[in-house]
C-alpha cells in the first residue's frame, strides 16, 4: 500500500504542468509572435528531459513590467543580464548556462553619436573614445545603473529607455546625444544607409553575457540543463531551424567566478 501512495505520488509530479520565462526586454515582437518557436522549444524541452508531453509551456516577457506576475516564480527562466543582475537576489536565482548567439557571440554594446560626416565601422576598428560628461543617452532595455556601470563610463550621463533600437536612433539625432546598441543591431544598421552614413561609433563595451539560463533556489532542473546544454548536437530539422530563429548558437556553461564579479560590481 505504502509503495502504491508512493509510485502515485511521484507520477502526479511528473505531470504537474511546468512553466518556463523567457524574460529579455528590447528584444522586440510579442508573446502571440512567439508562440509557434516557443511551442516548438517546449516540445523539444519535454521530449529530451523526460518531461510528459503537453505539461511544459514557455512564456516571453517582452517587457520589463511582464515578468513574473504576483506569486509567479519559475523553477527555470532564461533572461538578460540587465535582468539578472536586477531580480536575482529577489527572486533566488543562480546563472548555470549562458547563450552563445551566432550573429553577435561576443554580446559587445556599441555607442554612437549623430554625425553626418560619420559612418558606422566593422566593429572590430571601433576604438573607445573619453566620452563626453553629460550625454543623455538612449537604449533599449537596459535600466540607468546597468547603462552607468557596465556600457557607457561618461560622467553625469542620463539614460532614457526606447521601446526599440529604431526609436532610440530617431531621439539620438540631437547635439548632446548618444545611442546605446547591442552587437546586432549595430551590425545591422550598417546595412541601412540612413544610418550607417550618419553615425560614427565612440565606445565598445566589454565582451558580456548575452542570456543566462537561471534556476530559482531548491529546484531540480538538471534534466532540462542538460537537455539545453545538448541542443546544438540534435540534428533534427526542427530544431535545427529553431535554433536558427532564436539565433542560438548553444547553451554552455557560465563562468561561475565572473558572473558573481557582476553582481559585485552591480
């Protein structure tokens, strides 16, 4: 009897419905968007950690204000760094792996300036310049303290969030005025002459985490780790194209002593 209750018990476990957060403002496009990658992300998830079909659903927060909601607090997220370094303690979470992208592996931020004698430069002939004090300055995602100690070492800088790099391009065309885009974006913009003929780039951030796959405090998601940590070795056509979607190159595991060197430092 006792084992009964028990196999019963742990079989009500496995087919607890799961939630995974996908939470990286900036990003751009909607949760209704995503759903198709998404639903094709969970299937893998389940099919490779074991997980009964139907019970796990992956949710995009495109935004800042639609993450967790009240008592919500999943056992695995995977965020920005922005992101992490501001809800981590809050939400008790550890960084276990980390995204490596294919079109900007580095997770380099570049700042331009409005300049029509200026032009965008491969990034690697960017050189930093001392940035002028006082710069207000536009972006994406990032919050002011994340923007003051790890992008943009100007004194006195004010930091105004965009809803996308597009908007911030259009506000940074003042004298007095710096844009804040990520390695994409700026690799992107060199393409589109209104702004790769008009922008000249004065700073270069250091190489930093891109997204990092997080696991709330006493969770038991190893399953799911190692089904991420693999997923750049299955062949499978599916996957393969979702991979190229969510421009992942694979999940690999983080540098444990830097990420707590962020945290420090934020």
């Amino acid at each position: 009897m006792t084992r009964t209750l028990l196999l019963l018990g742990l079989l009500a476990a496995a087919t607890l419905a799961q939630e995974v957060l996908i939470w990286h403002p900036g990003q751009g496009g909607s949760a209704a968007q995503a759903a198709p990658v998404l639903d094709d992300f969970a299937r893998y998830l389940e099919s490779t950690a074991g997980l009964q079909a139907g019970t796990l659903s992956i949710r995009y927060a495109a935004s800042e204000d639609e993450g967790p909601q009240g008592a919500e607090n999943p056992e695995l997220c995977i965020v920005s760094l922005p992101i992490f370094l501001k809800y981590q303690e809050q939400m008790g979470w550890t960084a276990v792996l980390q995204a490596e992208r294919m079109l900007r592996p580095e997770g380099r931020y570049m700042t331009v300036v409005y300049d029509t004698a200026g032009a965008l430069l491969p990034i690697a002939d960017v050189v930093s310049e001392e940035l002028p004090a006082g710069l207000q300055v536009y972006g994406t995602e990032w919050d002011a303290h994340f923007v003051d100690e790890f992008l943009l070492p100007a004194e006195g800088a004010t930091y105004t969030q965009s809803r996308s790099p597009n908007g911030a391009m259009r506000k940074g065309k003042k004298p007095g005025t710096a844009v804040i885009l990520d390695e994409n974006f700026y690799q992107q913009f060199q393409t589109q002459a209104k702004y790769a003929d008009n922008y000249r780039p004065i700073h270069i951030s250091p190489p930093l985490p891109v997204n990092l796959v997080v696991v709330r405090e006493g969770a038991d998601c190893a399953a799911m780790l190692d089904a991420l940590r693999t997923m750049n070795e299955v062949e499978d056509t599916t996957i393969v194209k979702l991979r190229k979607t969510m421009d992942l190159q694979k999940f690999v595991d983080v540098d444990e002593n830097f990420i707590a060197e962020l945290i420090e430092r934020y």
